[in-house]
C-alpha cells in the first residue's frame, strides 16, 4: 500500500500566475507560506502549489496574496536541466485536489480608501 497525501492550511505568498491553454485547460500556480508549530522558528515554510481546471478558476478568481486558504493534494516534483549550467534539477511541487477558501469575505474583499468610507 502506498499513500501520497498533504493537506496544509496557510497563506498565499503572491497573487495567482493563471495559464489558459488552446486545449481548454487552465492551470494556477502560487506559494502557499504554512507556519510551522515551533517557538524556535518565526520563519514559515514556503510550497509551490499547482492546481488545475476549475478549481484553478477559483483560485485565480478568489485567491490574492495574504488569503488564508486550505489545500488537499499530492506530492510531485518537477525535474529539469538548468540552461545556463546544465545540471540537473528538481523542484517539490503540490498538487492541489481540493482548495478552502478560509478567510472571510471581507478578508478577501479589496480594501475600500478612507474618502469612500467617510463620504456617506
């Protein structure tokens, strides 16, 4: 029996990078930074998300950066040659299943400025 399964829950590190192909697929690429549960670290832990179809939709539609969501997926890596040296690289990548938006609306709605608010 083998099992490949992550779930994290954290922040989005920048905005969405979303790709439409000519073949109708879309794929949504972004950093997700998880704290870790340790006093000794202050630092987050930073993984590359790649995420497909519809749920890709969603994510580049309600995910900015600093939104709080939650992910379900699989772990990969990405391997490739570097071009400038030519060594081999690998890259560990999530593939998301499931996204939860976490946050609240208003958490994910654009901040509205200081003369709209006091213009009523």
């Amino acid at each position: 029996m083998s099992l490949n399964v992550v779930t994290l829950v954290g922040r989005a590190g920048r905005d969405p990078e979303v790709k439409y192909f000519e073949s109708g697929n879309v794929v949504c690429n972004l950093t997700l930074a998880v704290d870790r549960r340790s006093r000794n670290s202050d630092e987050p832990d930073w993984f590359a998300l790649e995420i497909w179809g519809r749920t890709a939709e969603i994510a580049a539609n309600y995910v900015k950066k600093g939104s709080l969501i939650g992910i379900t997926g699989t772990l990969k890596f990405d391997y490739w040659q570097d071009r400038s040296t030519g060594v081999a690289r690998s890259k560990p990548v999530i593939r998301v299943d499931r996204l939860d938006l976490l946050g609240s609306k208003r958490d994910n709605a654009a901040p509205m400025n200081d003369y709209a608010e006091n213009e009523f």
